[in-house]
C-alpha cells in the first residue's frame, strides 16, 4: 500500500483544502486577536487554526463514517502540508523540517485531548484550563476571555454538530460569528 498510495489522488483532496480554507478564514478573524486575547504571532495563529481543525474534525468524528473518517484525515494532511509550507517560509531548513513538523503534531494531538476533554466535561474547568495552556500558553488573558474562548469553542462544536453532514462532506463548512466578550472590549 505505502508506495501506490504516493501516486494514488486522495479523492478527498478538494473537499479537505475546501475545509481547510474556511477553518483558516475562520480562525484569522481581527476578533480573536483584538478581543480574545490571543496573541497575534505564528504561535497564535496556529493555536486557532489548531481549535478550529479540532472542532471540525471533531464534527466528522462523530459521524462514525467511513468517508467522515477519510475526509478528516485529509484534512490533517492538508493542515501539515501548509504547516510545512509555512515552516520553511519562515526559513526552517530541510534537514530541520521533519523535526519540526513532528513537534507541531505532537502539540496538535495534545490540544485534541485536552479539547476533547473539556468539550466532554460538563463543568468548563477542564476546557478553561486547556485554552488557557494551549491557547494563551504564558500570557494571561483574564478569565472572561478565557471564558468567553470556551463559550465560542462550545457554541462552534454545537453549530457544527447542527450541519448536515453531506455539506460537509462536500467540503461546505460554516461557522458561527464568534461573540467578542464584553470586560474584554
């Protein structure tokens, strides 16, 4: 399988760049740096592109479909393809890439469990704390805008959740307009 597959076309390519698209538009909105507190840097940036791909491919998750499940593995694909890209944009070496990108994917897959958790959890703890580690990794943001990050991460799995899954299957996704938290504006 491993060698036919390199020249095999993912038949999900389009609809996971799609997805990809509009989780990066989604993530890039002013709000989330102006309002949020997120920081406005490489490392932030990502941190919201990460939560957003979470939220979406917690969304093909949990249809327990064999073409959720391969579309939401294209969509990792396509994300650390652009991490990559951007990685030697910002000038990493080749010899360094490979480490790179396996230390971003460890990082992604531990904001997936820590997400995933707090999602899950009834009381916002674990998901407060998870946003405030990952998310906001050493600043300090105030707790309303930790609050606030959790109400739109929990409002955005419930907006998703509400899709029908053909359009996102087809590489069709929407996202809720984040609301901006008021002691932090």
């Amino acid at each position: 399988m491993g060698l036919f597959r390199l020249f095999r076309k993912n038949p999900h390519a389009a609809a996971a760049q799609a997805l990809y698209g509009s989780l990066v538009a989604q993530a890039r909105r002013p709000v989330f740096y102006r309002s949020f507190g997120v920081a406005d840097t490489a490392d932030g940036r990502f941190d919201m592109i990460a939560l957003h791909a979470f939220l979406v491919m917690r969304r093909l998750g949990a249809a327990e479909d064999r073409t959720a499940s391969d579309l939401s593995q294209a969509l990792f694909d396509a994300m650390f393809v652009d991490v990559d890209y951007n990685l030697r944009e910002m000038g990493v070496s080749d010899i360094r890439i490979g480490s790179n990108v396996k230390a971003v994917a460890r990082a992604f897959y531990g904001r997936i469990e820590a997400y995933d958790s707090g999602l899950k959890a009834s009381e916002d703890d674990l998901l407060h704390a998870a946003l405030a580690r990952n998310l906001y990794r050493k600043t300090d943001p105030g707790e309303a805008r930790i609050a606030a990050m959790a109400a739109y991460a929990r409002a955005q799995a419930a907006f998703l959740e509400a899709q029908p899954l053909d359009e996102i299957l087809s590489g069709r996704v929407s996202f809720a307009a984040p609301v901006a938290p008021e002691a932090a504006s």
